[in-house]
C-alpha cells in the first residue's frame, strides 16, 4: 500500500462522493421512470394551463372551464396559467387544483365520458353547470356510480 | 410558487419574448432548469400553442447569443485578468499548457457540452475564452450544438407533449448523472495513476 499524500486523498474523497452523487442521481431517475410507467398522470402544477392540464389528462377542456365556471370557449381552450385563474377567483392554488382534479375524475370511467364540444344547455349528467367558489364536489357513494363504460373514449383537446 | 412555476407561467402567457430571454440569460451562466421550458415549449408546439419553426430559431438564436457573450467577456475580459494572475505568480508556462490543451479539445468539448452535459455549457463558454480558443470555431461548434440541442429537447416536448413536467424532471436528472459518470471517469482515471505500480525502466 502506498503512503498517501493529502492531494492523492482529496482525489479518493472527490471520487467516492462523485460517485455517491452520481448514484444518487441514478436512483431518481429510474424511480421517476417507474413512477412514470404506473402513473400515468403527472401532479398539476400552478404554471399549466386549462388547456395543458386538459391535452395532459386526456378531458375536454370545456369540462376544466365549467368546474370552475369559466364561460365556454368556441376556440382555443385558455392560455392563462391556473394561478392567475386562481388569483382572479379569490381561491388558492390548492382549490383550484382540487377542483379541477374532482372534475376530471367525473369524466373518465367509470363515469360517462363527457363530450367533445360543451352542451348547449345544463350538463349531460345532470349535474350543476358550474361549480360556486369554494366548493368542491364530495365523494361520489358507491350506489351513484355508473356502469363502466366497455371502452374508455376520452376526449381530446381540439 | 417556485421560480421555475414563475417562468413556466410566463413562457404561456407570453411566449417567445419570455423564451428568448431565458434562454439567453441561461446560457450566460445562470442556473436554471432550462430543459424543462424547451420541453414545455415542445408541448406547446405540439398543441398548437406556438409555431414550430419560431420557437426552434429563437431558442437557437438565444442559447447561441448567450454562448457569445459568455465567451467574449471571458476572452476579453478574463484574459487580462489571467495574465495579470500568472504573470505574477510566474505560471505562464502551466497557463500556456492548458491553452494549449483546451484548443486541442474543445471542439469536441463545446458541441457535447451544448446538448449532452449542458450543466457544463457556461464552463467551457469561460475556459474557451480565457483559452482565446478561435472564434469563428467556436462559433461553429457552439451552434451545431445549440440547434442540435433544442430540436432534441423540443421534439420531445413534441412527443410527450402531456407529460412534460415528468420528462423534463427525468431528463434533468439523466443529464447529471451523465456529468457525474464523465466527472467519475476522470477521477478513476487519476486514480488508476495513482494506485499504479511504479513503472520499472
């Protein structure tokens, strides 16, 4: 074994902590690809758009626009990020995302999916057209779900 | 709300000015999860947000702008700084040698670091600078690389256009464990010398 002078020291200890770094690394990266393959869904995020959050999770935007009782838009869906919606609304962050989360669930299965283009009046299910600020849908009881639907059709943003 | 929220929510609202400007400033030198608005831009592109050919040309004319600018302050003025430092400490000579190894390798250096380890892109701006590296090949490396670099991070904004924070959070990490791994090689190099048995002549 070699007598070791401080420098040669300092490149073992740069070595195992690069290594140790890197390793680390390595391990967020594959755990976020696993979380990745089974969740398909990513977390919202305050900068995403009613219409990045509706192209992402694969609803209609107009369905995002009714949860929180935007007027319906004939053409693009809108650009504003969710924390300017937010702010506007006097309602957090966190509530706008709750609810837009409670609305998306409506629209996959086993619920009905919803259709591309907003009815012309009320809604398909029967239910509110709007949400009124600072409430959020609860729970839907087991005996209310629907039957799922053989093929899940989602809707996509035009 | 973070700073990345903050730009992100930006870059929506205004687009390519904010793109521009980010780029730029990044590419200077300043720390930010810069992969993640290309990627978000890709998105964008892909849903009709934004014009592909806009967003390739600004994002390309701003990393590159960026890049220039790193490498003109460091060249103009870090070189006298340096010369000023190893004129005094009597090292013209160590200096001379890393200039000439950075001009031998930087070509190689600047492109890969432009998209592939892009944690290193400001570092080598300055090194190539201080290095009087040539100019005009500098120039050609750095925008090889740069375009190369937002046509692959926008295009797979393109493609995974609805999950853009999840594959920007990937490739943010992928990114430094490829500098890592090159870091790790290095120093296992150095150490491989180190360990060495004397060699007998």
């Amino acid at each position: 074994m070699k007598n070791l002078g401080w420098r040669q020291w300092l490149v073992v200890l740069a070595f195992v902590l690069v290594v140790c770094v890197t390793g680390l690394f390595a391990v967020r990266t594959v755990r976020r690809a696993i979380y990745w393959h089974y969740h398909q869904d990513e977390p919202i995020r305050p900068w995403m758009s009613l219409g990045y959050i509706a192209h992402s999770y694969s609803v209609p935007p107009w369905v995002l626009h009714q949860a929180l009782g935007l007027p319906p838009r004939a053409g693009k869906p809108d650009r504003r990020p969710i924390r300017e919606i937010a702010r506007e609304q006097h309602r957090s962050v966190d509530q706008v995302i709750a609810i837009l989360k409670d609305a998306i669930v409506h629209s996959r299965p086993p619920y009905p999916p919803p259709p591309d283009a907003p009815p012309d009046e009320g809604s398909p299910r029967g239910q509110p057209p709007a949400f009124t600020p600072g409430q959020t849908r609860g729970p839907i009881p087991p005996q209310q779900t629907p039957e799922p639907t053989q093929e899940p059709m989602r809707g996509r943003s035009p | 709300m973070s700073v990345t929220d903050q730009v992100l929510a930006a870059l929506l609202v205004y687009g390519l000015p904010v793109l521009f400007g980010v780029i730029l400033i990044c590419s200077v030198g300043f720390p930010f999860p810069i992969s993640l608005m290309l990627v978000a831009a890709g998105s964008f592109v892909e849903q009709g947000e934004m014009k592909l050919w806009e967003v390739i040309a600004v994002a390309s004319v701003a990393a590159v702008l960026g890049d220039q600018i790193g490498y003109g302050l460091s060249r103009w003025g870090g070189r006298r700084l340096i010369n000023r430092i190893s004129r005094k400490l009597g090292a013209e000579t160590n200096i001379q040698q890393a200039e000439a190894l950075t001009k031998r390798w930087s070509g190689a250096g600047i492109f890969l670091s432009r998209w592939l380890v892009t944690a290193f892109g400001p570092w080598v701006n300055v090194a190539s600078g201080i290095a009087a590296y040539p100019w005009r090949r500098f120039l050609l490396w750095d925008v090889l690389g740069e375009v190369l670099w937002v046509i692959l991070y926008v295009g797979i904004g393109y493609t995974f256009s609805n999950r853009v924070q999840t594959i920007a959070e990937i490739l943010g990490n992928l990114s430094w464990v490829i500098v890592g791994l090159i870091v790790t090689v290095i120093l296992g190099w150095k150490l491989m010398r180190i360990f060495a048995p004397e060699a007998t002549t």
